[in-house]
C-alpha cells in the first residue's frame, strides 16, 4: 500500500483542491490533501509525516478513495440521520442548566450528565448519549464551578428593587458639587485563601502558610463617577475604621456640598459613635443603605474580589507588612491614572 499510487484526471484534481478550500472541516481538508499527496507518488509514511498524521489513516484516506471515489472525502457523519445537537435543543439545555435537578421533580440538588439526559429527553424527546450531552454543555460554554453562598434578603421583592431603584437614581443623578461613592470592607488575612491555580499533570502546587493568622482591614469608597478609589487602614474593623474612611472623603473632595455614601447595612455604618460624628457636619456626607444582603448591588464588591485574585489568594508573604505593601501597590497600580490617595494606619 505504502507505494500505491492515485492517478487523478485533471478535473478531479481541481474539484479536490476546490473542495479543501472551501470547506470547513480539517479532516475533511487533510482527507483531500492526502489524496492530493498520493497522485504525486508520496507513500502513506511520507503523507503522514508531511501532515502530521498518522500513515494507517492515511493508508485508509487512499483505499476509502480508490473503492468509492470523492464521496469517500466528505464527512460520513452527514448520513447518521437528522443532528440532534439543533439550536433548539441547545437553548433548551441552556435554560435547564440555571436551575436544579429540584426544580424538576429530582431528588439530587446538582446536575449530572445522565440527569441532564434523562431531563432533556422529557422535554425534548431527544435522547442522546453521554458523549453528546458532553459536547452540547462544551458548545454552551457551561462548565463545573463552585457555587456562591449567599443569604436571602428578608425583604420582599417590592421593597427591595424599590430601594434598589432609588439608590440607582442617587448614583445617576448627581449634581454639581455632589459626589456618589460605593463603601464597603475587605478583610486582609496573613493566612491565605486557596483558590485555583494552573497545575501540569501529575504535579500539585503548594503553598507556604505562616500557620498563625493575623488580619488588617481596609475600608475604601469607589466614586460612581469616576472610578477612583479612597482607601484607609486600620488594625481593626470598628466604627473607627469607617470614620476614618468619611475624614478621608472630606479630604479628598474638600469643595463637595454632599458625599453621597452608598453602602450595607454593617453595623459599624449605622453605630452611636457614627451617627454623632455625622451631626457634627451638619449633611455634608448622606449614607445611602442597600437592602440587606445584596452585595451585587455594591460597586466597590467586584474591586475587593480583584485585589483577592491579584494579591491575597495563594500568596507567600511571611508577615502582615509584605502582604499589605502588595496590597498597596496594586492598588496604586489600579488606580494610578485617578492619583488614589491611600492612607495607613497610623
């Protein structure tokens, strides 16, 4: 077989080329080019190592050619019947997905492939294999991840988009002399978080971990407008931190008639020792409180995830100084272009 060759017609040859540039499957054009390769008198070890495939597929392309001719070119998949994978079922699936096996009638609180058969099936009619329903979820870009935990807000849905829409409106309605920020939190631990991570085969990373933890907290204000982010320090996450977080606002906007503050419901923002500093001038800062439990709603929320992925998650910083310098650096590096004013603890 190896010094077989393919004697083509000059018509066949163009159509073969023709049909290697115009379509869209790679095995269908490699099927052409071995041909192609094989009128020359290249043998199906000297195919193989030309394009990279192997020569008992190439040894097959040629004998499939011989015995049927073009046909023996195209994709024999197109004869397996009527595709299921339509963009209907696919929809479909894409809508199951969102929700639960629960929702459904299901015992089992997550998906698995032969749930999502067996479900799809009911609603579609389609059966199709494991192998299928793999492509089906790799062609919706669906994959396995890790659920969020989050806590349900007690109040109704009414309420909530209501509050919700007036915040909005606070945000986007500002006038001259206003500013709007989004305050919020984050905690800093010397003992880092595992996330995810590149790994090669066979081969698991580590990560060193001080052993005892320490925290710092940071307590930062996203302006709406701009972007541009005030933060402050502190050793502890107290009514004090959030003060020194408002002082930091008057500063750095020293010409605003109101600081609109849009925040949660902690209760270091809404303590005694808060609401008397905020008599003392006189509704120059308005605090703007967010439903319960609706971090979405919080601008500043994907900032703190950022500075996690970037700085916090996987780290190796011995002490608490080294993590918070990264800390700080990446924040000057975010915000670099707003000149960011950081303050420390003192």
């Amino acid at each position: 077989m190896t010094g077989t060759v393919i004697r083509l017609q000059h018509r066949v040859k163009v159509r073969i080329r023709r049909l290697r540039r115009q379509t869209r499957s790679a095995r269908v054009a490699t099927r052409c080019q071995i041909v192609l390769l094989a009128s020359k008198g290249r043998s199906s070890r000297q195919i193989g190592e030309s394009l990279g495939c192997h020569r008992s597929w190439a040894s097959r392309v040629m004998v499939a050619f011989r015995e049927r001719g073009e046909a023996a070119l195209l994709d024999g998949r197109e004869d397996n019947g009527q595709q299921k994978l339509t963009e209907e079922y696919l929809a479909e699936l894409h809508d199951v997905v969102e929700l639960r096996p629960t929702d459904f009638g299901g015992r089992r609180p997550t998906w698995t492939q032969e749930l999502l058969i067996k479900v799809m099936a009911e609603r579609t009619g389609v059966t199709v294999s494991p192998a299928t329903m793999s492509r089906a979820l790799k062609r919706n870009g669906a994959r396995r991840g890790r659920p969020r935990p989050r806590v349900r807000c007690p109040w109704s849905r009414a309420r909530r988009k209501a509050r919700l829409r007036e915040i909005e409106q606070v945000a986007k309605n500002a006038r001259a002399g206003e500013v709007v920020v989004f305050a919020d939190e984050v905690d800093i631990h010397l003992n880092p978080k595992i996330g995810l991570d590149w790994m090669n085969r066979g081969r698991q990373k580590s990560v060193m971990t001080p052993g005892k933890n320490e925290k710092r907290y940071l307590a930062g204000a996203k302006n709406a407008q701009t972007g541009r982010l005030t933060c402050v320090e502190r050793p502890m996450k107290n009514s004090w931190l959030f003060l020194a977080l408002l002082s930091a606002l008057r500063e750095d906007y020293p010409r605003a008639r109101c600081i609109h503050v849009i925040l949660d419901n902690y209760r270091i923002h809404h303590s005694k020792i808060v609401q008397q500093a905020l008599k003392q001038h006189e509704n120059r800062i308005k605090l703007h409180f967010l439903p319960p439990y609706c971090p979405d709603a919080n601008r500043i929320e994907r900032d703190w995830q950022d500075l996690h992925a970037n700085v916090t998650r996987n780290h190796e910083c011995a002490d608490m100084n080294a993590l918070m310098t990264d800390v700080w650096a990446w924040i000057d590096e975010r915000n670099g272009r707003f000149a960011t004013k950081i303050r420390r603890a003192a």
